[in-house]
C-alpha cells in the first residue's frame, strides 16, 4: 500500500487498499489534484476525490476521480492533531466557503478528541456541545480552536470555560470595522479573564471591501492592544490561483506589502509599518 502523503498547503492524498483517497482545501490545489488523479488511476487505483476545493469545483474532476463528501477521517491526513466537533454555520458571510458546501450548523455526537479544533463556528452550538467539548478537551494540552471563536457570540461563560483548558493560543477575527464593538467586547473579557494578550491571535480579513486605511486601522489596534495580527487577503471562491484577485481600492504591491508585514510583526516590530520597505527585507 502506498504511504500517505500528509496534507502539504491544503493538499492531501493516499492509498487504501485499491482505492486513492485526494482532499483539497484550496481552490489553487485542483490542478495538483487532477494530475495526482491522473496519476492513481494510470496506476490501477480507484480515486476518490473531496474537500472544500474540490465540492466548489467538481465538474474539474468529472471522469478522472469519483466526489466523496465524508471519506475516512480526511481532516487527520491534513493534520494528525486535527479534528471536528461540529460543521457548517449560522453565519451566511459572503467571502465563506462554508455555507456553500456544509449548509447549516450540525452538532457532532462524536469526534476524535485531539488538540486543534477545526469548528466554523464553535460557539454557535448549544450549551450542551460546547460544555461537552470543553470537559473532553479537559486535561488535553496545547488546545486550539485553530478556525477561531465568534467574537459576536462569545459570553462571559464562554470564556470562563476556555480558560479551563490548557490553551497554546486563542483565536478571534476583525473582518471589518463595523464589528469593532463585539471585537473589543470578546477580547477584553478574555484578557480580563487572565488571559494574556500576547497569545491571542487575530484573523483579520484584507482586500474584501475595505481600503488600506481601514485594514490599517483594525491590524494597527490589534498591535496595540498587544495581541498579533493575521491578516488574511480576500480570495474569491473558486480562484484558481492564489493571490490573483486585486479589490478596486488596492494594488497588489500594497497588499503584497501589508501581507508581508503584519503576518511577520513578531519579525519586524521593531519597523514602524509607516516605515516598512519590503525591498529591504526580503528574508521576512
């Protein structure tokens, strides 16, 4: 039996028995995923196909590999510390893939317990799945819910559970300026909870209907509130290649530039982003 190829940048595959098993998270993968299929099958194998990437883009496969929507334990090839307790989501967010292939929020009665929690949206599930999840991940170290927490849902309650875990980081997101206010709310419950700032981790979405000066202002506040910044450049679903889509108030050089600089801030905190040449600082 052929080894697995672990997940690589959104790509996983491997073999079982006579069957070939690709997973693919990004739209940017499908090629790579055709030419694997490609290959499975010259060698005998039947292929079976899924993942985000591929349910947006099924007819790209059409005669090269069979769709299969909950194949194995997919996340795991991924990542072996990966798991899910629920999928789907309330949330109906244009720039998602969530809602166009999972649908609504579905409660897991069962999942591997394993550090690094893939949920869409956590704290949208019941009292009961989240009381749940947390006494199971009880006694687990380095805890991530790696997909992070909904900020506009999170509850004293919330956090005073999370903070019965052995946590490595806490994730939120700032899609845009007008969450500020349940931004603000859910971090500082969090640091006032005893939580440091330090170790919370900040999705913040770029290009997507903003302009630099306001992505500026979210990823500026979340640096000074002491917390890191991740910014995360809008790609429209289904992109092909990674990084193509230019929004009417940006160039790519300027995205380019915020990207480089604020996923680096740990790197490069000591050059005000004022003053940021990304020519100088090729190794970042």
């Amino acid at each position: 039996m052929k080894k697995s190829n672990w997940g690589y940048k959104g790509l996983a595959d491997w073999a079982r028995g006579d069957t070939a098993y690709l997973s693919a998270v990004f739209s940017w993968n499908m090629d790579d995923v055709y030419q694997k299929a490609i290959w499975y099958k010259s060698m005998g194998y039947k292929v079976i196909a899924g993942g985000p990437a591929v349910m947006m883009n099924r007819e790209y496969l059409s005669g090269v590999a069979e769709i299969g929507e909950n194949y194995e334990d997919a996340i795991r090839k991924h990542n072996p510390n990966a798991t899910y307790t629920s999928r789907g989501c309330l949330r109906k967010c244009e720039f998602c893939v969530v809602p166009k292939i999972e649908g609504d929020l579905v409660e897991l009665a069962e999942w591997p317990v394993r550090p690094i929690i893939c949920d869409n949206n956590l704290l949208a599930c019941s009292k009961k799945h989240f009381d749940s999840v947390v006494d199971k991940l009880d006694g687990v170290r380095g805890v991530d819910f790696n997909q992070g927490l909904d900020a506009r849902l999170m509850t004293k309650y919330h956090v005073d559970r999370l903070m019965e875990l052995d946590l490595s980081v806490l994730r939120l997101a700032w899609d845009h300026t007008k969450m500020e206010k349940q931004f603000m709310r859910a971090f500082e419950m969090i640091v006032n909870a005893g939580f440091p700032a330090k170790k919370i981790r900040v999705y913040v979405l770029i290009g997507w209907r903003d302009n630099p000066e306001d992505a500026l202002y979210r990823l500026e506040t979340v640096k000074n509130l002491g917390a890191y910044p991740n910014p995360m450049r809008f790609q429209p679903l289904g992109s092909k290649r990674k990084n193509e889509y230019v929004g009417e108030n940006w160039t790519d050089r300027e995205l380019k530039r915020y990207a480089r600089y604020w996923s680096r801030l740990s790197y490069l905190e000591h050059v005000p982003f004022s003053e940021y040449d990304q020519s100088k600082f090729r190794r970042s």
